[in-house]
C-alpha cells in the first residue's frame, strides 16, 4: 500500500489504527528494548504517505549507492568532502565526454545486446565458421 501506483486515503487511516493496534499488543510481548526508532517510525509512514503521495519516488537507495561508490574514491580521511566532491567531478566529466567520442565503445554507444534483426536470414559471425 505504501508502494502502490494509487493511493485509497480511506486505507492508510485504517493502516494508522491498525499499526497502532499492533504496537499495544506487540508492547504486551516485547520488553522495552525491541521498540527503537525504527519500530517507532512505523506509526508515522501512513501520515507520510498521505503529505507526500507513494514512498518510491523518495525514496534514498539511488543517491546512497551513488554515494557509497564516491565514498570508495577517499583519499584523505581528514577531509572526506573534498575527495567525494572531485571524485563527482571526474565521473561529470567523463560521463559527459563520453557521449560525445565517436570511435571509442562507451556504455552511451555500445550497441545493444539484445538486438533483434527483422530479416530472418541473419546468422551471427559465431556461426559462420566452417568445422
């Protein structure tokens, strides 16, 4: 429901009591140490949804994977920034002229590897060999 392409408002307040609902009777069985953070912020995601529409689109793994590549590039663990905002840069830069080098195979101009031929009497350079 959190994901969905629609959202029914009418479910995600059934949601919040329910989630509610279960926390009391998860209190009953748990001790104090189960419910951190993480378990609190369950209450909060039908409200979040309803401000801000479906969660996918905000979701953080596209820019935390991206930063964790740029993470990768540190050199000076003194002052991460100035390496992760050069290491940026660098892959701006090659990305961007990469687009624009003809005879070089980039992942801009790599044909495609599934490529479908209409004409039936095409047979692959594999398979032209005589055995």
């Amino acid at each position: 429901m959190i994901c969905a392409k629609t959202i029914r408002v009418n479910e995600l307040e059934d949601m919040k009591l329910g989630i509610a609902i279960i926390l009391c009777k998860l209190d009953k069985i748990f001790p104090p140490s189960f419910f951190t953070i993480m378990v609190h912020l369950c209450v909060h995601l039908p409200e979040q949804v309803l401000l801000g529409g479906p969660v996918a689109p905000r979701w953080m793994f596209g820019v935390e994977c991206q930063m964790g590549m740029y993470k990768g590039s540190v050199r000076n663990p003194a002052r991460p920034d100035g390496s992760i905002a050069e290491a940026y840069v660098v892959n701006e830069a090659v990305t961007f002229l990469s687009k624009y080098v003809s005879n070089i195979e980039t992942r801009f101009t790599r044909p495609d590897c599934n490529w479908d031929d209409p004409s039936p009497n095409h047979q692959f350079w594999v398979f032209n060999t005589q055995v």
